[in-house]
C-alpha cells in the first residue's frame, strides 16, 4: 500500500479540486466544496474537513465559526482523481442557509420545488 500524496490528485487550472460531502450513515448528499492539495492534507491530518474558500482565497474548516462541523470518516478518490467523497460526520446542517444539506431544490416538471425549509 503506497503513501499518499495529494499532489497526485487532478486540480484544476487554479489547483482546486470539487468534493462532494456525503453523511457516512445515511448517505444523504450534503453539500459540494473546493479543496486545494493543503486543504485535502489539513483535512486527512485534522480529521476537521477543511475547504477552500474561493470568495476569501482562505481555508475555510467547517463548523468553525456555525458549530456544523464536518467529522472526516473516510475520504475517496474518483477514478479519474479529480474528485473527491468526503464520508463525514455531520453535526448541525450542512448548509449554510441553515437546511440539513444543500441541495434542497428540485426541478419537476420545469419548476423548482423547495425541498425542505431551514431549521431553527
């Protein structure tokens, strides 16, 4: 079993990588974020999922400043290492609109339909 290295993952053009947040028991499909190489090391170091704010040009650790943190379980690579699947454990709503994930819109029959309201 080799080390790894994320520098061996695809970045994009701006060296940033989509990782998808998946909860590790239910499954639901929570949110999508952008790492870069030292993001993906902080995460796997830390444990805390850490994400690469690209409005702030910051690591952005979730839950630190709302308390949803994002407890790494196990993180995946895609068959052409250009995407990520972070299982986490998730503490609090994922999003930041307050709802329990973010893909909280769907589109039936040519409108969008609001899933779920945020929590209180």
């Amino acid at each position: 079993m080799a080390q790894f290295d994320p520098n061996t993952l695809r970045f994009d053009a701006q060296g940033l990588i989509p990782c998808i947040a998946q909860d590790a028991v239910s499954g639901a499909v929570l949110m999508m974020a952008w790492m870069n190489a030292a993001a993906v090391a902080r995460t796997l170091a830390t444990g805390r999922v850490t994400y690469w704010s690209r409005s702030r040009q910051d690591f952005w650790v979730k839950g630190e400043s709302s308390g949803h943190v994002q407890e790494l379980v196990e993180l995946r690579i895609d068959c052409d290492r250009d995407c990520l699947l972070a299982l986490v454990r998730q503490t609090g709503p994922a999003c930041h609109t307050n709802r329990a994930v973010c893909f909280y819109t769907a589109l039936r029959d040519g409108a969008e339909v609001e899933l779920m309201a945020p929590e209180d």
